[in-house]
C-alpha cells in the first residue's frame, strides 16, 4: 500500500473540518496520527483508531454525516452501502493494498476446501506476537 503522507492528513483535517476521522491501526499515518492527538493537534476533533469492523459500527452509530477515512480504499464501497446518508472520504484516493486485493472469496474457498495455503509459525515467533494480536482483537 502506498502509505499516507502527513500533508495529505493535514489538507483533509482543512478541507473536512466537521468530519470524524477514523483510522485503522495498520495504517501508514497511524503513528503520526497518534502523536498528533496526544500533542492536541486536532483540538476537539473526533479521532477513532478502530479495526475495520469497528470502523463499520462506529459509522453506523455516530451522529457524525462526513467521515474521512484512513485505509485501503476497498472499505468505502462497503461503509456507503451501510450508510447512505453518509459521506465517507478516503483519507488518500491511493491508499491501495495490492496484497488485499489479491484475496478473493473464490481463492479462500479452494483454500478452505483443498487444505492449501497452510501457514505455519514457528513457535518463538508465534508467542512474541500473541501480545500483539490480543492487543489488536481488543480494539476491534
């Protein structure tokens, strides 16, 4: 993915004003963007830093109508179909995972049905990152 350059965050918080920001953790901009909130930069702004199904649900129970949205692009088809009254902006219109979009329902279903695809952790590595993932399924 084509990370987010910190001029592109700073032209939407101008440009988008009233809007929610919501980020997703594995985002190129996440750090910066978290430094920036810690700092006050955004004053009183709603920032969320959500996993994809929180972005999901957040944006169907805020109040907010404009949201500015820091991910791969591929959310925002699915976000406007939930909410059709809302807008949602892509914090950068390159922001493209090309390893995203190499996943197809049909490739996971032959890989679900062949047993193909095995992906095998070794142990030390698995333990240093269950940490990391609990962490991440907590925020979701």
């Amino acid at each position: 993915m084509q990370g987010i350059r910190p001029q592109e965050v700073q032209e939407k918080l101008t440009q988008y004003a009233g809007a929610e920001f919501l980020v997703h953790p594995e985002c190129s901009c996440t750090s910066s963007i978290m430094y920036d909130v810690a700092c006050g930069d955004y004053g009183n702004r709603q920032v969320q830093i959500l996993s994809t199904e929180g972005m999901m649900n957040h944006a169907k129970s805020s109040s907010a109508k404009t949201f500015v949205v820091a991910t791969e692009t591929g959310i925002l088809y699915r976000m406007k179909k939930q909410n059709p009254e809302k807008e949602f902006v892509p914090m950068s219109d390159s922001a493209v995972c090309k390893y995203m979009k190499m996943i197809t329902l049909d490739k996971v279903y032959l890989s679900l049905k062949e047993e193909k695809y095995e992906v095998k952790v070794p142990k030390n590595i698995a333990q240093r990152a269950h940490l990391a993932i609990e962490r991440m399924l907590a925020i979701s």
